[in-house]
C-alpha cells in the first residue's frame, strides 16, 4: 500500500535501490526501514517478464554495483552470476505485509540478495525467508504458485510509471523527490522531508 507520507520505488535486485534502503536503515538505527510515519513501497521490477533477465555484465547494472560498493563498501557478497526476475520477490513481500511481517520480509530479501547471494528468484528460496520470518511453508508455497499477489505488485508498478518513473530506484516525499543516485544528501532530505528522520 502506497502512503502519502513518502514512497520508496524500488527492485530488490538494483543496486541503487538497496543503497537507498541501507541509508534509511541507518538513519532508523538499524531496526526499521521506516523509522517515522509509514512509507509507501512501489515495486518497479528492472526487467519485468517477459523481458530478459539482466546479466551481471549489463554496463547500467555494473555501473550500479560499483556506485553501491563505492558508497557502502563491500557489502558481504561477490557481483551475482545471475540476476533473476523479482516480480516472486515482490508477491512474498505483498503475502507478508497481509500477515504483518512486511518490514521483516523486506528487509530480509535485500539482505539474501546482496549480503548472502541468494537467487531471490526461485520460489524454494522464497519460501525460506518466509519461513524464517514466521509465515507458513506450504500457504507461502501455494500463494507463490498461484499468483495471488501478482495484481497488487502489478498495481506497484503502475503506480510507479504513473509518476513518472521508468527504473528504480526513487524516493518521493512532500515537494522533495530523488532518482537513481543524486547522493546522500538527496536522500536524507527526502526522509526529513516525510518525517522519516
């Protein structure tokens, strides 16, 4: 669900995006995504399906990674072999936003992918992350399989285009408003700006 108080525009395989996403962990002391009011998250996969996946030799994708690592460090994992489609990624945090466990789904998928290098794209990973955040095995299996979720993520990134953004990551609050990489800065102005820190 989208909040007028801010929207984070995101994929959970952008480099830029997880970037962002460790800056307002930081700024929440390491405990929330979303230290003020609640914030807007809008899925807007890199390369939806049908589209080919990306390829870690994709020269957007390895400019990303080199800003990301430039601006955190080594972040605990090599550049990916491969990069999959997210749109199970973004159905499994939609499941458990409806259980109450959004925020830890969240985090833990950008944690599996670039912190353990984990492919996020299939659903037995997928299942597991639930699992360790406290959702049922076969119910996350059976919605993942059926698509239960995909209308909602699909509506995300409807969202997303319709303010005019192409690629993550964004970050929207009030009158501010930063995209792909414009600095720390831009994004701390941005949380300020929504309450956020």
């Amino acid at each position: 669900m989208l909040s007028d108080a801010a929207v984070f525009v995101f994929d959970y395989v952008d480099p830029l995006s997880y970037l962002i996403h460790r800056i307002m962990l930081e700024e929440a002391g390491g405990t929330s995504d979303t230290p003020g009011r609640p914030m807007g998250l809008a899925a807007l996969e890199f390369r939806p399906p049908p589209e080919p996946c990306l390829s870690p030799d994709d020269p957007d994708f390895a400019r990303r990674w080199a800003v990301m690592e430039e601006q955190l460090g080594r972040v605990g994992a090599e550049m990916p072999v491969v990069i999959p489609w997210t749109r199970k990624a973004h159905e499994l945090r939609a499941l458990a936003e409806s259980k109450g466990v959004g925020p830890e789904v969240h985090r833990a998928l950008f944690r599996a992918f670039f912190e353990e290098g984990q492919d996020i794209g299939r659903v037995d990973v997928l299942v597991g992350l639930a699992v360790s955040a406290g959702l049922d095995r076969s119910e996350t299996k059976a919605v993942l399989d059926v698509d239960k979720f995909a209308g909602p993520v699909q509506e995300e990134r409807r969202t997303a285009l319709g303010m005019g953004f192409t690629r993550p990551p964004a970050l929207v609050a009030g009158n501010e408003r930063t995209e792909s990489w414009e600095g720390r800065d831009a994004v701390l102005r941005c949380l300020a700006s929504s309450g956020q820190t």
